[in-house]
C-alpha cells in the first residue's frame, strides 16, 4: 500500500485548480494516444467508501478523451450468475489492446462493501481474498497496465455530503437507505479495508491511497499518479509547483451563486463547499 497526496495542492485557488486540471487533462490524452498506438491495455480501479468522490474523479479524467477507447464499468447490482462467477464477470470487462477502461468501484466490491452489508457469504469472500492475487497476476502478465485507488475519506467529511446530496434539488436520488446504513457500519467496512490492503496489495499491484476529503485534490492526485507512473511518449516533466495565496479578498461561484469581496476565512469555508459538488 502507497499513500499518494502532494502537498503542493494544499494551497489550491478554485482557479489554480482548473489550470493545473487542464494541464493533467492534456497529458491524459496523450497518455492515451500512446495507448492506442502501440495497443497498451490500461485498467484503473476506483474504490472507496460511498460518496469518496470516485465517480466525480472519473468523470474528469475522461472528460476529454477519446471516448471509444475509454469506457466506464460500474456493475450494479449483480445477478446470481455473477455472483457466482465473480472475477470472470470482470475479466469480460478489462481493457482490450488500445482501451483505457475506469472502474467504478471493481471485483473489490468482494473484499469491502459486498461482506460489510452481507451480499456475500463468507466463504465467497475468503475464496476471493485467495485467489485475487493471482488473478491479478495473470492479468498483467497478459500486459496488462493495472492501477489501483483507494480514495479516502474521513467519516465527518462523508457524512457531510451525505447531508449535502440529502438536501440538492439535483443530487438527492444519490444518496440510498444503504449509504445511511453504510455509516452505521463505519467500523466494520474499516475492518474489512485495513484486510484487503494486508492481503491484496503486492509490489506489482499496490494499493494508492489518496485522501479525498477534497474532491479536488484527490482528483489532481489521482491524475498525476497515474502519468508519472506509466511512461507514455511525449511525456512532459510533472514539475513540482509552489501554489501560493495572495493576501487580496477572493471570487468564487457555487451552486450557480457568485460571492465577491470573501474575506480568506469565509473563501476557505466556501471551497470546502465547492469541493464536494
């Protein structure tokens, strides 16, 4: 397990935030005519508590790709014959030669949210845990190029956005009965996580651990582990940057409501808002 977070983006403006995006974005369309070129195959698993921003970092790394080369894969709820079949149901969805495929959440469903609510039984997740490794294994010796997220958040952080969803006119549909009960079963899903990094994580396939209690951040992290770990052609050199804060009052836009004049104090409180749309 590798905990990934630079800390240059602590200091992040809203505007700062969308130029350094801009700047990953165009290296990630790169990165990925390198993968169509030389017909590379890459995975990217998204895992995380419920509401630890996984769909919205998807969403801007393929934001500006070439979508017929780059799919998302969220399962739902399986059927029985997935279930039973639980890793072949996934390897019928990892990349083909030329494809970049996300994964909303993954065959690790087994490992964390599928024997925290009991979709599971043990046996199936004790079968899993003995075998994932060498699945995986399998799989990147084929050549596959796999990466693995964790996103972490704290359970104030997640309780607040469960508050936020609760409350949006646009967003309410996300939240369910089961991410209430999800909260409920902090301790237990905590259980089962600290096991999957004991037992699934290896020198070839690591677990990242990327702390998301800003959506934003997390997202530049995730984004910048993935180019600096992969060597793509045309790659530019993912400088460190020193982000500072002026003294002035600041700007910023949330929900559509544009606030002027914000003192530093009630910008940050703000951002912090922001960062969870």
């Amino acid at each position: 397990m590798k905990v990934y977070n630079r800390m240059e983006y602590a200091e992040l403006t809203p505007e700062q935030y969308r130029h350094e995006k801009y700047r990953l974005q165009v290296e990630l369309l790169k990165l990925q005519e390198w993968v169509i070129k030389n017909k590379k195959r890459v995975a990217i698993v998204f895992e995380g508590r419920d509401a630890a921003g996984k769909g919205s970092t998807i969403k801007r790394f393929i934001q500006y790709l070439i979508p017929k080369n780059a799919t998302v894969f969220e399962l739902g709820v399986p059927n029985r014959k997935q279930q039973r079949n639980w890793l072949g149901t996934f390897e019928k969805q990892l990349p083909k030669e030329g494809q970049m495929v996300f994964f909303d959440r993954s065959w690790y469903s087994r490992a964390l949210i599928q024997p925290t609510m009991g979709y599971c039984t043990k046996g199936q997740y004790k079968y899993f845990i003995r075998k994932v490794n060498a699945w995986e294994e399998k799989q990147l010796k084929s050549g596959l190029i796999l990466i693995k997220f964790y996103l972490s958040v704290s359970k104030p952080n997640q309780l607040f956005r469960f508050k936020l969803r609760k409350s949006s006119k646009l967003k309410y549909w996300k939240l369910s009965d089961n991410d209430l009960v999800t909260l409920q079963r902090w301790q237990l899903f905590t259980r089962y996580k600290k096991q999957m990094f004991e037992k699934t994580s290896s020198k070839k396939s690591p677990w990242i651990v990327i702390k998301s209690d800003n959506k934003m951040i997390a997202r530049l992290n995730a984004m910048r582990y993935v180019l600096s770990h992969i060597n793509y052609e045309n790659k530019s050199i993912l400088r460190e940057q020193k982000w500072t804060q002026d003294k002035k009052s600041h700007n910023l836009e949330l929900f559509g409501v544009h606030f002027d004049n914000l003192t530093r104090e009630q910008y940050d409180l703000l951002s912090e808002i922001k960062s969870n749309e």
